[in-house]
C-alpha cells in the first residue's frame, strides 16, 4: 500500500528531517556550522560544517555512528519546553571562534572539531587513526553523567554543564570537573534538594515554555566566571502525571506554576573559578522574572528583569565583581511589555541593542549605555517596520527580522555604520538567519514552492554576493502544492487563507467549510509560505474549502493590535474567526456556511471548542485538540500577561472559561487531549468532558496514552489528521464530488 500523507507527515516529522537549521557562524565568516539529518526520513539528527569558500560540506558527527541513547529527564523536559521534534544532536554550543562544538547524547557530552582537516583532506578508513597523528574530530568529554547543557567558554579550554542541580566546569587539559555554582561549591553550599527541586544552570518552567529562555548560564567573554540562575522549584504546586494505560507505574512529580500561585524562586549568582560565588543584587519582590541575560564584550552582564504583572520591564548592568546592579533602561506599559527575542545584546563598540514600542511599532535601538539611561536613545528603524526578533550582532552590525506593509511576510534587515538596509531581493515570503564576520546566512521560503531556500552570502546590502548554498534533503510533499488565496478579510483587515481541494471545479459543487486558527497571541497561520498550509491543503483534498485566519492579538500588526487582547483571550478571537468566514464565503460562493467545522490544537483547540459552544449558528462541528478550557489551570506567566492575576481581576477567568458554557453544546464535539502533557494537563479536558456530562451534552473524548502536547508519536499523529477529517465530514456531510 502507498504511503499517505498523514503518515508522511509523521514520519518525516512534519517535513523537518533533512532541513538545516541552527546556524552558527565563525568570526572570520569562514565556516557556518549547522544541524541536519542525512535526508529527508531519517530522524537523527547530525552536526556538519560549511567552509564558505570553497562551499562544501563536511559531515562531523553522526549519532548513528557515535552510540547514543534516551535523553535524560532533564533533557526530555528542555526538549518539550523548546518543542524539539528530532532525535540525535538537537543542539549544540561553541567557543568564540568556532572552532570547537560540544553537545549532548543521551546525558554524555562529546566536543568536535569545527575548524579542521581541510575540505580536501580525504577521511581516514573505518578504525584508522586520523593523518598525522591528529586529534579524532569527535571525542568524549569526561564530564559527570547525566550531563545537560553543555557550553564550552569563549576559549574552548572548558566546558561548563548542569548535573544533579549543581553547576559544573570541566578543565579539558587537566581533566578537573568541580562544582562552581550548586551543592558543593563554596564554604555556605547547600545540600542537594530531591527531584531536581533545586537547580544551578537550568531555565525555570516559565522561562522554557513563555519567554523564550531556554539556558541558565552564560560564560563571561574572559572565561573566568559564568552568570548562573538558581531556580528554586519548592514554592510551586505540586501536581501528577498518571499513566493510565501502565497502572503499574507510579505518577509524575511536576512542579507547575498555575495562574494565581507562587513560582519558582529565581536568583543570579556570579561563579567565579577559584573563589565563591557572589548573588547579584536587584529588587526581586518587585521584579521576579528574569526574562533574557547576555554577556557580551568587555562589560558586565545584563539583564532583563520583569514584575510579575508584566506592565515594567528592567534592562540591568551588573558589576561582575560585586554583583550590584544599575538600571539602564525601563520599558513600562498599561497592559504588558512584550519579550523580544534577542535583546538585550551589545556590538563591539559597546552599544546596548534593545527595542521599545513607539508610534505604532516595535522599533530599534541602539544606543550607548549612558543614553539609553537617560532616555535619550532614539529609535533607529521606522515605525512602518514592525521588528520582530533580533538575530545576530556582527560588530557594529545589527542582523533583525521584521514586516513591513505586509505582516504575513517577515523580511531581514540590517542596521549599521552603513544604516539601515534590507537583506536579499527575492520574492515575498519569510526568513530567518544569521551573521558573523561579513556574512550572513539567510534560511528563507515563500508562496513559490514549498522548499527551504538557504543562502550564504557575503558583503553589505545590494552590494552582497552569494558565496553558497546548504542543501535541504527534506522530502516532497504528497500532496498537491498549496496555492493559499491570501486576502484581507472585514474592516479589521484579518489576514486570511483560503485553499480549495485541488479537483474541485469552481461553481461545481458547494463545499463544506473547515477553519483551521490557531488564533492566540504570539502565534501566526497565515504567512507567505507555501509550507505554512501543508496541513490545511490536506484536509482540503478531503472535501474542504479551508480557511485559516489570523486574528487581533496575533503578532507583526504592532504592539496596539497585539493588547486587543488584553482582558479577554475568548470574545475578540472569536469574532474575528467569524468574521473572516463570512468574508471568506463572500470572497468565494463554493463556501456552504451551512456546513462549517472547526479544528485546532492548544490556543487554537481553545478557540474550537468555544466556537461550537458560544457560536452555534456558525460554526456546527469542532475537533478539539489539547484545549485550555479554564484558564485558572494555565501557567502564570502567559495567563496573568493577559488576564492579570485570577484574585484581582476574577471576571477575566470567568469570561473566558468554558466550563459554565457547557449547558449550551448543541454541536459535535471531540476532544483531543495527550495523558502526558505537562504543558496544557489533561485536566482540562476532563473537566470541560465533566461539565458537558452533567449538562447532558452528549460529545466524544479522545485519550491519548503517553502523548505529551508535541503529539510527536508517529502513528498516533498520522492517524489523528483522517479521525478528524472523518469526525468532521461525518458531522457536516461529504461535498457532492467527494474527497480524496
């Protein structure tokens, strides 16, 4: 039997095996390396390196041939924070230079070697010893076991980790490995807590899963002392993981910030090498969260501090040698300030990158210490540039992702000695990349075709040149290509896709409708990607006209579009969604609003759910997948962002539940929810299930053993796209030429 499309789609997990990602570039700009599996069905993950002259690749490290393993919880629980898919070296770290790489493999951490043999150097056979007596290009470190996070410092002559709550230093020369920063490290060292309750070099739950922060150490550019967080997991809630389907295994600790409830204790502390360490000072009581921290060039580190409202935001200079700090630069808003990725950072002149929101837009700057603290830091990109992350510093340059007019494509730009100018000319789409040394590699896609395009140029704007590509071994799609009509839809201008099965003939037939939103903040759907609507072209060939829209609070509009939000995550998301159906039906007359569904996963299985509950009269059948139903059960960090705190504004939490809307099911329902998500608990599912049975709603239920909220085991995964299909066009009815 041929192969699917849902069972392609799983096994090549979703189209991301054999396409590189994670590029690092070397300060010379003369080597980029950069992970990928061998092709496109092949699921591990491996290291490789570009020599940009010559633009050939070198394979370093294969963990088919290394020997590996099961990551260890604490890996597992970093990987599903940052929504990591692969297997093998899904990770990786390097000296300043580039010249070293060290990873994790199963709680082992091996280093290899970036800057040689030479190109056309001929690999030694099978179990010889390198030419010349040189150095294999991959070894093992004598580091502790389990080992997490491993960093070599901008010398490559150590390699910091976390192991069992402390954090450790191994000296490659010597071989020493000690304790700087945890149990056992100084005369006032604590005693290790059970269970990883106390952590030295780990990001906390909410620093993983809100804000983007997924380390907690940072080497000084001297290499003599390292930033360390110590996360403190007591004061949190004690909840359980069960596995129902293997009752004989005992439940889960977890340790969860719920909305309303204390959080993890977080504190810095500065690890010398040979002295103990010193705790950076700052207003914890008013400023709890620690949002980003880099340590970049001569000066002390910074930091980004937050209060747990989230309506002020502090940039702070630390003294590496007392651990005081000063604040440079406050950011305050009525409703929250937004985490940028990549801020704050500084050029090699000393200048502080950082963005604010200012006449409309999400804007740069980059300043001097003293004129940021002064407020007299200017922006400099226009408020019709929404900036959305910052990429890389390379010297005085500043490397930035951002969307103009047009917020389903995101383009890059650069700002510099030179100003400001726009990366690459091709086609509309999105991209992302990275710069050093004068080059800049750019990972891009587009409405062309659905391929990765990776391009490694050289030189400054116009003037740049291609130098190289790095292949993308992913596989072809089975399915036709998707030809989204992308088009603005009501007065709000929602941003929204309509794709059409590709054998359907207009006029011929009026096709059941299928929205397909995600719909919350921080997330987009419609992008100009022809990759974006794999999913949504599949269940079109199904017999659907699909629609996807991107709603208020979604990102790349400006900060005022983002706040719509604020208050109440349930009824302008909605509207939106109905909206955009109707002037997806008016755009298109093949659209039978009589026969609408609905399908989504977390936000989106939210917005699902909500649809059939509040809005029967247009939306008349919903998959629900991992769907928050009560947001009194999510994480503080994201619920109080835009709810506030469930004791002082308890009308939000009841505005937006859906448990009191249980009485009110009139459609078909299924939820979809993983036993072992530790993201959104399947509590919220029972709980809305519970209400619905007492309300003598009838509705379906879908458990699903052992699954987390990535939903990454193959067969459950290709089989969950034809039991929603099949769910949906039960309920609403088949079009007249049938589905495929």
């Amino acid at each position: 039997m041929s192969e699917s499309f849902p069972e392609q789609l799983a096994r090549t997990q979703r189209f991301t095996l054999g396409v590189p990602r994670s590029f690092q570039v070397s300060p010379d700009g003369g080597r980029v390396a950069f992970l990928r599996s061998r092709g496109g069905s092949d699921p591990v993950t491996c290291l490789w390196v570009l020599d940009v002259a010559g633009g050939r690749e070198r394979l370093l490290a294969d963990p088919a041939e290394i020997g590996g393993g099961e990551p260890d919880p604490a890996e597992k629980a970093r990987r599903e924070r940052s929504r990591e898919w692969a297997s093998g070296i899904v990770a990786f770290a390097t000296d300043a230079d580039l010249t070293t790489a060290v990873f994790e493999l199963a709680g082992r951490v091996y280093a290899a070697d970036l800057a040689g043999p030479p190109p056309d150097t001929a690999s030694p056979p099978d179990g010889a010893s390198p030419p010349g007596g040189a150095p294999p290009p991959v070894r093992e470190l004598g580091t502790m076991t389990p080992a997490a996070d491993p960093r070599p410092d901008p010398t490559g002559r150590r390699v910091g980790y976390a192991h069992q709550g402390a954090l450790r230093v191994l000296d490659l020369a010597s071989g020493q490995d000690r304790v700087v920063a945890g149990p056992g490290a100084g005369p006032d060292a604590e005693e290790p807590e059970p269970d990883g309750e106390v952590t030295f070099g780990l990001a906390e739950f909410v620093a993983g899963e809100e804000m983007g922060r997924h380390r907690g150490y940072w080497w000084s550019p001297d290499a003599t002392t390292l930033l360390a967080a110590r996360v403190d997991n007591r004061p949190l809630r004690r909840w359980y993981i069960a596995d129902p389907a293997n009752p004989g295994r005992p439940a889960r600790l977890v340790r969860y910030p719920q909305a309303g409830t204390p959080n993890a204790d977080v504190t810095l502390w500065l690890a010398r090498l040979g002295s103990d360490p010193v705790p950076v000072e700052w207003d914890r009581a008013a400023f709890p969260y620690v949002a980003a921290a880099c340590w970049d060039g001569a000066s002390g580190p910074l930091i980004v501090v937050q209060t747990r409202d989230q309506r002020e935001v502090r940039v702070l200079a630390v003294n590496p040698a007392t651990g005081a700090t000063s604040v440079l630069r406050v950011e305050t808003d009525p409703h929250w300030v937004e985490i940028v990725p990549g801020v704050p950072a500084r050029t090699a002149g000393g200048r502080i990158v950082w963005t604010t929101d200012a006449d409309g837009a999400r804007r740069l700057l980059v300043a001097a210490d003293g004129e940021l603290a002064a407020g007299r830091a200017e922006p400099v990109t226009p408020p019709t540039l929404q900036v959305r992350e910052i990429l890389s510093v390379d010297g005085d340059t500043v490397l930035f992702a951002a969307s103009a007019a047009e917020p389903t494509e995101i383009e890059l730009w650069t700002y510099g000695p030179a100003g400001l100018s726009r990366v690459g000319g091709g086609p509309p789409g999105i991209s992302g990349g990275v710069r050093a040394g004068g080059t800049t590699v750019t990972a891009s896609r587009d409405l062309q075709s659905s391929d990765l395009t990776v391009r490694v140029s050289r030189g400054e704007g116009p003037a740049a040149t291609q130098a190289a590509r790095i292949a993308s071994h992913a596989e072809p799609p089975l399915l036709p290509e998707p030809r989204p009509d992308i088009f603005a839809a009501g007065e709000r201008a929602l941003r929204t896709a309509i794709l059409l099965p590709s054998w359907h003939q207009p006029g011929s037939a009026r096709l059941p409708v299928l929205l397909c939103p995600y719909g919350g903040p921080h997330h987009q759907e419609v992008l100009a990607s022809r990759a974006a609507f794999l999913t949504s072209q599949w269940f079109a060939e199904q017999g659907f006209a699909v629609v996807v829209a991107d709603g208020r609070g979604s990102p790349g509009r400006g900060p005022a579009w983002e706040r719509t939000v604020a208050g109440d995550l349930a009824t302008p998301v909605l509207e939106d969604q109905v909206e955009a159906l109707h002037a997806a039906a008016a755009r298109c007359p093949d659209l039978d609003l009589g026969r609408v569904g609905i399908r989504g996963w977390s936000f989106g299985g939210y917005l699902s759910a909500m649809a059939v509950l509040r809005r029967p009269d247009a939306v008349h059948a919903a998959v629900a997948g991992a769907p928050v139903t009560d947001w009194r059960l999510y994480d503080t960090h994201a619920t109080e962002r835009y709810l506030g705190h469930p004791d002082q504004n308890p009308a939000a939490y009841e505005v937006t539940s859906l448990l009191a809307d249980a009485p009110r099911l009139t459609r078909p329902l299924l939820l979809v929810h993983g036993l072992a998500d530790d993201n959104v608990f399947v509590a919220h599912t029972l709980r809305l299930s519970s209400a619905l049975l007492a309300a003598g709603r009838p509705h379906s239920v879908l458990p699903l053993a052992g699954i987390t909220h990535m939903t990454a085991h193959e067969p459950a995964s290709a089989n969950m796209l034809r039991l929603q299909a099949d769910f949906l066009l039960s309920a609403l009815g088949r079009p007249a030429g049938g589905g495929r």
